[in-house]
C-alpha cells in the first residue's frame, strides 16, 4: 500500500461527507485506503459514510477518545508506506493526492509534508509554524500582536509561495513516511486536544526527520468545526495541552515559567470577566464558567 489516509472525525456530517468526497474524485496512480475513526459523533457521521463510502475502514468508537489516540488507532489499522493524517473539514483540490506522494518520492531528504492550506474564502491558511516559545504563550493572554504575525510563531507569508522546511505543520493535512512515525513511536496519547502536531513534529525534528512545505499542490480547509460551540471548554483543552508540551518537551525551567505567564495572564482574564460582569455584559453563568475554567488551566 503506498497511501493510508486517516481522519478522525467528531460531529462533523456534512464536512466529513465532501472530504471524503473530494478525496475519491482525485485521479491517482498509487495504492490507497482511507480509515476513519469516529469519536462517537451524535450526528449521524456513521451511518452516512457507511452508505455513501463503503470502501473506507470506518471505527466508531464508544467514546471520545480524542485526536491523538484516534490518530494512532488509525494508523494500527493501517498499512500505507506513506500516512496522511487529514481533518475531516478539508477538502483536497484535484491532483494534490498524487501530488503530495510524489513530491515525497523525489524529496527522500524530508520525511514530514504538507502542502497549501487555504481558508473557505481562498485565502492563505498559515499551515506552518515555529516551535511554541515563552513570547508566544505571553501573547496568547495579552494580544499585542496580529495573531499570524512573525512575532507569534508564524513563518512570513512569501513563504508560502516557495518550498521551504518549517519547524511544525498544522495537523490538518500531515503526511510523515511510515518508518519515522514507527521511529517515534506514533502520536502521543496524552493529549487529547490542541498540540499533537507540535509534539509530533518537535520529537521527529529531535530524531532527525526534516519536514517540507510545498505551494504546489492545495487543500481547503474549513477549520474549528469540531471545537467552535464549545469554546469554553476548549480554552481549558488548549492551556491543558500546552502544558503537557512543556512539560515533556522543554523541561522544567521552562515549565515552570509558563505557568508563571500562565498565572499573570488568568489574573489578566479575571479581573476583565468580573468587570465585563459587572458591566453587565456576560451575565453570571458566563462569569462563573470561565473563572471554573481559569481554575482549571491554573491547575494543568
């Protein structure tokens, strides 16, 4: 098998069905499967990819098991010497399956790809980043600079017009040769959402695999459609996996300093709650929510 193609997927029908869609229109000259790995979705995913894509390897779980456990059942069930760990809210543009595995044919110095992400508008989706710094934890409390600013981690957006090796690639379409997601010991289990990819990423650079970024082949992806009615919750999921990083990644030093950000920028996001409540501009569940949640990212 020359390609496995894993989605793990959560309450996203709609988005999964033209994935999986825009994924079997590709014309291509290789060996495939797609596996997909439903986190139990409560609408319907299941059974539509049953009828409409009977081909494809599908697991429901019985529970939520998360991205980076899905990820690695997946790729136990898989067989591909190449596997592509895409999101369900992408779709490919033609030829970018075949695309992707042949520039990673002729690339044997690289063994981490992506290509051009693009939002539903067209316009560029930063897809490609810097290893996570203490600067840019600071920045995710106090946001002083644009959010796709070179100061925040990302890479310039010429960049993107040109191959180059970025430190990490968003994990929304990821394709890493067999034997160096063997060599690492797949994805972390101990996430279970927000910085899987960083991690991955970060280990397979510490055992030597280079990763490549190329403009020439294009993948539209929708984004935050799993996470964005639970965005609550998923602030609590994001500082959580950011300090799992830290901690197995940089040490304690450095661990240590994050939660000292982490403290000076939830003191920052209370005292502006109590206000806006005060103010009357969220009303008392709100409040009592996020300061539940600030005590819960205090604690990770």
């Amino acid at each position: 098998m020359d390609l496995s193609i894993i989605i793990v997927s959560y309450n996203v029908r709609m988005y999964l069905l033209a994935c999986l869609e825009a994924v079997y229109r590709q014309m291509v000259e290789i060996s495939l499967e797609v596996i997909v790995v439903d986190n139990v979705s409560g609408d319907g995913s299941v059974e539509a990819v049953r009828a409409a894509f009977p081909q494809v390897k599908l697991f429901a779980n019985a529970e939520n098991i998360g991205f980076a456990r899905g990820n690695n059942q997946g790729v136990r069930e898989s067989s591909g010497r190449y596997v592509l760990f895409l999101n369900p809210d992408t779709e490919m543009g033609r030829g970018t399956l075949a695309g992707l595995a042949h520039f990673a044919d002729v690339h044997p110095e690289a063994s981490v790809f992506t290509c051009r992400l693009s939002n539903s508008d067209g316009s560029l989706q930063h897809s490609c980043f810097r290893f996570p710094s203490l600067r840019m934890a600071f920045y995710g409390f106090f946001p002083l600079v644009p959010t796709d600013s070179v100061a925040n981690g990302r890479y310039p957006r010429e960049y993107f017009d040109h191959v180059f090796g970025p430190e990490h690639i968003l994990g929304a379409c990821l394709m890493i040769r067999r034997e160096a997601l063997d060599a690492i010991g797949g994805w972390d289990d101990g996430f279970f959402m927000y910085f899987e990819e960083t991690d991955l990423c970060y280990r397979l650079q510490r055992h030597g695999y280079m990763s490549l970024y190329t403009p020439d082949f294009s993948v539209v992806h929708h984004g935050g459609r799993s996470t964005g009615a639970e965005r609550e919750k998923m602030s609590v999921a994001f500082y959580r996996s950011q300090a799992h990083f830290y901690r197995r990644n940089y040490g304690l030093l450095r661990f240590v300093a994050l939660k000292g950000v982490v403290l000076f920028g939830l003191l920052f996001w209370t005292a502006r709650s109590c206000k806006n409540y005060l103010q009357r501009r969220i009303d008392g569940r709100l409040l009592k929510t996020r300061l539940v949640g600030y005590w819960e990212i205090l604690r990770a």
